[in-house]
C-alpha cells in the first residue's frame, strides 16, 4: 500500500530498444531492472578485467538532453566511494551512438527484506545486519554524498550475509519484484523519491540535508523489526500516505507486530513488543522524528545507540525521546488532553525538585552532571556539523550543479568560518573535514595548516586525539619527522586515549619510523597499532587489511622477505572478503606487495603486479589521475630488467603525472632514471639532456624528496662511470652509502655498483669487498626465491673483480652470475649485451 506509479513526464521518448548486443566496452547479456529513467543490464566487460558488471543506461535519451550530465554527475559521485558495502563504479563512458552509461559492480543477492525473513533472523542478527548499511551510509555522507532513495531495494545482501548498497543516482537499478511498468520511483514537480521512505521534507519538496537518508533508515529499520512500515494499513493511496507523513501519522513499532512477525525473528510476541517499547522503541521514535533537528545527528550515532542496546547499555535516545513522544501523542488525541496535562507538568515539577534535592545531598554525582554536560554540548556540535554538511550537500546535488569537488570544499570552508565564527567547536571539525580533503591530494603543507587551526579551536579530547594524528602524518610529510613523532607517540602512548585515535597514530607512528630507517621500532608500533584496533568495542574488519599492509611494508626492508609475502597475501585476502578488491586502497595493496617482490629481486613478478596495480588504477582513479608512484614503479622495474624503451614510455607517464600532481620529486626520478635508460638504450645525448632537467628539480627534504635526490644521484655517479670518471662516481657512491638509514635492498645495489667503480679505479681489493657484501645482503633480501637480479648484479660485479685479479674460482662465479642474469632479466639488460662476442 502507498506505493504507486508517478507516470512519465510529459514529452519523455519512449524506452529506446538496443539495436546491437554492445555497449561501449560492454556486452548486454540480460536486462535486470527498469527504473523511472533507467534500466540495469546484466553486461560482461569485453576490455579491460575480465568481469560480470551492472551496466546503468538511460532511458529515452535524446542528443542535447540533460542525461549525459546527470549520468556524469553520478559517476562523479560514484568515483569518490570506496567501501565494502557500497556497490563499486568500475567505469562511466559514453557509447558510440552517444547513450551514456554507468558499469558498476554486479551484486549477486537478495533485497534486505527478502533475505532477512527467508533466513529467520533474530533481532540482534538484524540489528547487526543494518549496522552495515549505517556504515556505508556513514561513510558517504562524510564524503558529501547524499543518497534520497534508501529503502530495501536498494539494500541488497550476499550470500556470505554482507550489506550492499546500491544506486546512488534516481534510478531503480535492480529488480525487487516488481513489473517493469511498475516503478516505486515516483516523480513529480522535479521532486525523486520512494514516498514510502521518504521524510517529511523530501514529501514537501523542501531542501534535504543527512537527515532525510536517516528518516528513510529509520523507516527500514521499522520494517526489519517489525514486518511493517509505521503507517496505518488504510493509506491506500499516494495522496493518503503523504499526508500521513507530512503530519507524523505514524504507528508505534510495538503495535505494529502481530504473532507471527515475532515468530518470524524468532520470537514470541510479548517478548519482541517488550523490546519495541522499551529502548528500541525509543531509537525508532528518535529516527523517525517529524523535524529534520529531532532525529539522529548522524548514521554513527544511530549505530551507536544499537550498539549500547545490543551490549545491554542505556541506549542515548530513551533520554530525550519521552517529551517527543508525549508531542506525538497530544497530535493525535487534541481532545481531552489539556486538563491531562496540568498533572503531568505537575508531576514533572515534583520529580525535578526531588532530584535537585538529591544531587545536594550527593556531591559525587556533580561530575556525572558535568559528563552530561559535555555530553550534551558535543551532541550539540555533531548536530550543527551534520546539517552544516547537509545544506553543503543539498547545494552540491542541487539539479544542474557541475560543481567539481574541490570547490565544494573551498566553498565549504568559507561558508564554515561565516556560519561558526562563535561555534569553535564545529567550525574545528569542519576545518579538519577541509584539511583531509588537502592532505589527500597531495596538498600537505595547506592541510597542515588547516589541522592547526582546527586543533586550536577544539576543548574535546577526542577531536584533539584525532587532530593530532592526522597533523603528524602532515608533519612527516614536510621533512619534520621529530614533531610528527612527538604528536603521534603522545596519543599512541596514552593509556586513557580512545582505542581507534591509539591505533590510528600508533600506525602513522609507525610509517614515520620506517621513513628514518628505524625498522624495529617501526614494528614495535605497527603490533601496537593492531593491539589497540583490536580492543575496540567493535572493531572495524575494513581496518585489518591496512595493518597486515603496514607490517608487511615494514618487514620487507628486512631478510623476513618470507614473512612479508604472507602478510600482503593475507591482506588482499581479507580485502577480497569483504569485496574491496577494486578500489584504491587494493591498489595500495598491490603496489606495496609489488615492491616487496622489487626489493626482493624477483623484478618478473614485481612487474606482473605492478602491470595489475596500473590496470586497476586507471579506472578507479580520481580527478588527478593515476597517481605518479604507479607509472614510476612499473618503469623501474623495465629499467632494471632491461626493457629500456617500455621503461621510457613509463618514466614520460610519471613525468605528466608528477606535474598534474604538482610533485617534484616524482618528476625528478622520472627525468634522471628515464635518463638511465635513454642511457642504456644508446640515446647518450638526449640522457645528459634529460639527467640535466632532473637535477634541476626544486626539491626539500621531504621522505618523497629525499628518495628522488636518492635516485638522480645514483644515476648521476653511473653517467659518469659510463663516461670514465670514476673519481666522480666514486664520490657519489661514498656520499650515499655513508646514510645510516639506507635500507638493506637499496645498500646491496649501491655496493655492486661502487665495486664496479672501484674496479675501474684499480681497487681491486676494495672492488672484491664491495661485491662480496653486496652478494650477501641480496642473497638475504632473497630468501628461498628461485631468482633475483639483485643476486645477479652482485655476482656480476664479483665476477669482473676475479677476472680482473685471475682468482681461480672467476670461471664458477661467471656462470653462476650468467645462470642469474639470464632468469632473471631480459636479455637485452646492458650486462647481457656487454657479455656478447664480439
């Protein structure tokens, strides 16, 4: 009941039928859904990943119509979610005839509704299964998106019991059961909505803010509960059912359950009605307030009240929800009310005399009334921050609006410091909203300065724990790794902080250790890290896999190579679970697990993944592109397997990107390593050119720019080997291996190659020492893996040393080196050409 057809627009071209069986890069394989302005196909990826998508198309676009747009906004928005439980966008494009469309991933599941009762989950398991949904809507809404059409439909969930949420556009993506021709998506005077979830304000056509989305989770939740929506079964028509909600006609959970509702979850009556009129009566009552003001500041908040009730705590909206429920009641029984109310106040009155009277009597409780206090005042500032956001999201998705991210949050910023100019507190998290949008991108200095502000403005311990984890990470980034560590370490060690501000300063404590080189107490902190993440109350299982990630980033600097491999695959495991397999932080995960394998030596299979890390980066990236380490990484692993020419074009792709970026020091390794191997590749001219350019690079010294100043003067000491200059190299050579920090895999190289300069200065003793150790660090870095050009290069420069003095075991070390060479780099490798015949 209350669902009905809203009609097509006057003027819409009927649904257009497909003449061919491909879309863009797509095959349609079945039509899955039609929605009030689009339909879903069941569609195979013919590039690209091979893999089952839902291809998103319109229906009656025209040329020159508004649809391209509104599909390309939607992509926008789609592009900035990375979640286990929000569906994934893999790719938008438009078709060769002109059809825009979205291919997003393909969910294999049933509506919320439908799996909830075919299983017969209790109420605690249902409770549990919503709070996934509140987290992906929690996630979105910090990410400025706001979703106005959340029913269960669009909840759909897997086998394995995990929460997808689905289209965040208007249209129905996947069918729920109903005819084709009859859409639950009603449209009317530019308003989109499934009225049956929808608040008061979205009925009205008034501007929406978070608090629509949780009106409408409130309305799912009812019907998880209980088997109905909270209105009067006899609203039979769309009319009816508007006004029951624009004027709060709701029915009470409690009298809403029948029998066999119970039965259904598990049950029986009595028990359910006591739970539903007692505190999860109270949460129902709170989101499912008439006032946008009333309900649940936030998606974290309404999961943290079914948290305290599933723990068996007090729940936060029995506390203010009584007064609302008695507004409710005197709507609807505006007869005989009022002389009820003289002894209600009265009773009121005699109560709140009593309690002053015993808080006189009990000083200790003076500190509890302070706890509320503070309670009170931070509820206060998630409230204004929420619909701060909210209005800031009801501009940025107001039709027509091509507003790019960043300009939302500069606009967000400005309109903050007008709005709360006397609000320290909001305005506080607002500017550390605006400051992981800058860190993001790569702006560290700006977020920097945006956490100091905000750390200025805030008296809330939490905020300030969370501040300071996030100024730290800034802080390491400009080059100031003692004040970073200084911020991290005093939250990460403090035994009274919250269990998620510890685990996360303790981890970007640990990323700071390991940029100074210090790996055991890198490690000490990355155990800590998972220590704390693991005493949260609910910890969070999309965390687990950037801990295995930091522990293996860590141990792959070290002989524990073995260790580090099971870690990362451990990681895209857990990752792959909880279907994060796509987005940018899988990305991460591969290229990290890539770079093991370099450091290693196993360059074949570095290059594999990173070739996989750059595929599945493309389509996932942001406004700025794939990022610069990606292209930079799959060309120096060509470069020192020997595939010259394919490492230029990747070293020229770093390059663009560095400067869309604007990073210098990316830019600097592209020019000096794409210099190496226009070097190798016997562009002599052009190299110096290039070297030139690298060396030119305005860089600081910052953990990033240090590397690039790492790599131009490794490249810069191999000219001028290559042109004779020993000395020169020599100098170089010395200069970097006198750091204290250098890290095992980046010692053993510079090692064969000062042996090399050595050898050519006529040190043959100290040509002979070099190698040696350089061979022994590699063979560590190896492990037990069948090949590693880094063991290779060592033997190669051992070699050459015995060669040159006639030491007899030269023939068995030549071989050895050969046998390494030949499986692990390609045969056009600059070592395998110089051992050609003449």
């Amino acid at each position: 009941a209350g669902e009905t057809l809203g009609g097509r627009a006057a003027g819409a071209v009927p649904q257009r039928q497909l003449q061919c069986d491909t879309v863009g890069r797509y095959r349609l394989i079945q039509r899955r859904g039609t929605g009030g302005m689009g339909e879903v196909w069941q569609a195979d990826a013919l590039e690209g990943p091979a893999r089952r998508v839902a291809l998103k198309l319109p229906l009656g676009h025209r040329p020159g119509s508004a649809t391209a747009e509104r599909f390309a906004r939607e992509g926008r928005i789609l592009a900035t979610l990375d979640h286990p439980h929000i569906a994934r966008l893999f790719d938008a494009g438009t078709a060769a005839d002109g059809t825009p469309y979205l291919a997003m991933e393909w969910v294999e599941g049933e509506p919320l509704i439908a799996w909830r009762d075919l299983r017969r989950l209790g109420v605690a398991q249902r409770l549990r299964l919503f709070q996934q949904a509140l987290d992906a809507i929690a996630y979105a809404h910090a990410r400025l998106v706001l979703h106005r059409d959340l029913k269960p439909a669009h909840l759909l969930v897997t086998p394995e019991g995990q929460v997808k949420l689905l289209d965040f556009g208007i249209a129905k993506l996947m069918d729920d059961g109903t005819p084709a021709d009859a859409t639950e998506l009603t449209r009317a005077a530019g308003r989109v909505m499934t009225t049956a979830y929808a608040a008061r304000e979205q009925v009205r056509g008034e501007p929406l803010t978070t608090a629509a989305d949780l009106y409408a989770l409130g309305v799912v939740l009812f019907e998880l509960l209980t088997g109905h929506r909270p209105y009067a079964p006899r609203l039979n028509t769309q009319a009816q059912l508007e006004a029951a909600i624009a004027e709060g006609h709701l029915v009470a959970a409690a009298d809403a359950v029948t029998e066999s509702d119970a039965a259904a979850r598990g049950a029986a009556r009595r028990a359910l009605v006591k739970q539903l009129r007692a505190d999860l009566g109270a949460v129902l009552d709170k989101a499912l307030q008439l006032q946008p003001g009333d309900r649940y500041p936030s998606a974290e908040a309404l999961s943290a009240d079914l948290s305290r009730h599933l723990n068996g705590h007090p729940v936060h909206a029995a506390k203010t929800s009584g007064w609302q429920r008695t507004w409710k009641f005197t709507r609807r029984h505006r007869v005989g009310v009022t002389l009820g109310s003289l002894a209600m106040f009265s009773l009121v009155g005699v109560t709140a005399a009593a309690l002053w009277q015993a808080r006189e009597a009990q000083a200790q409780r003076d500190e509890a009334q302070a706890q509320r206090a503070r309670a009170e005042a931070s509820l206060a500032t998630t409230q204004h921050f929420s619909f701060f956001l909210g209005d800031l999201l009801g501009d940025a998705l107001a039709a027509g609006s091509n507003e790019p991210p960043s300009a939302v949050v500069a606009r967000a910023e400005r309109m903050a410091r007008g709005e709360f100019a006397d609000d320290s507190e909001t305005l506080s998290r607002v500017l550390q909203a605006v400051g992981q949008h800058h860190g993001g991108i790569g702006e560290s200095e700006r977020a920097a300065k945006l956490y100091e502000e905000a750390r200025m403005l805030t008296h809330d311990r939490v905020q300030l724990q969370a501040i300071n984890c996030e100024l730290g990470m800034m802080v390491q980034r400009l080059g100031r790794q003692q004040e970073a560590l200084k911020l991290l370490q005093a939250v990460a060690n403090d035994p009274t902080a919250e269990p998620m501000s510890r685990a996360n300063c303790a981890s970007y404590e640990a990323t700071v250790l390991l940029n100074i080189g210090d790996l055991d107490a890198a490690l000490r902190a990355a155990d800590n890290a998972t220590t704390y993440w693991r005493s949260m109350p609910r910890p969070t299982l999309q965390f687990e896999a950037p801990l295995l990630v930091l522990k293996g980033s860590i141990l792959m600097y070290t002989p524990r190579v073995a260790e580090a491999d099971a870690l990362f695959a451990q990681a895209t495991q857990s990752m792959k679970k909880l279907a994060r397999d796509q987005g940018m932080s899988y990305v991460a995960t591969l290229n990290n697990w890539a770079l093991a394998n370099f450091l290693a030596g196993q360059v074949k299979a570095a290059q594999a993944r990173h070739d996989e890390t750059l595929a599945l980066a493309k389509p996932n990236a942001g406004p700025q592109g794939v990022s610069p380490i990606n292209y930079l990484n799959a060309a120096t692993d060509r470069l020192e397997a020997g595939l010259y020419k394919e490492a230029l074009g990747f070293y020229d792709q770093t390059l663009h990107a560095a400067r869309t970026w604007k990073n210098p020091g990316f830019a600097a390794s592209a020019e000096c390593l794409g210099a190496l191997a226009q070097l190798r590749d016997g562009r002599v001219a052009d190299a110096r050119k290039r070297l030139a350019a690298g060396l030119a690079e305005p860089l600081t010294d910052s953990p990033g720019d240090r590397i690039a100043k790492g790599n131009c003067s490794s490249a810069n000491a191999q000219f001028a080997l290559a042109r004779g200059d020993a000395a020169t190299a020599l100098k170089a050579f010395d200069e970097a291996l006198g750091n204290k920090s250098l890290r095992d895999a980046t010692r053993a190289h510079l090692l064969q190659w000062r042996s090399r300069a050595h050898l050519a200065s006529g040190n043959t003793a100290a040509a002979k020492d070099d190698a040696e150790v350089s061979l022994k660090v590699a063979r560590q870095l190896q492990g037990q893996q069948p090949e590693s050009f880094r063991t290779a290069l060592a033997l190669d420069a051992l070699a050459r040393v015995r060669m040159t003095t006639g030491d007899a075991n030269e023939s068995s070390t030549r071989q050895q080196a050969d046998a390494a060479l030949a499986a692990s780099v390609a045969p056009t490798h600059w070592l395998r050409q110089s051992l050609k015949p003449n």
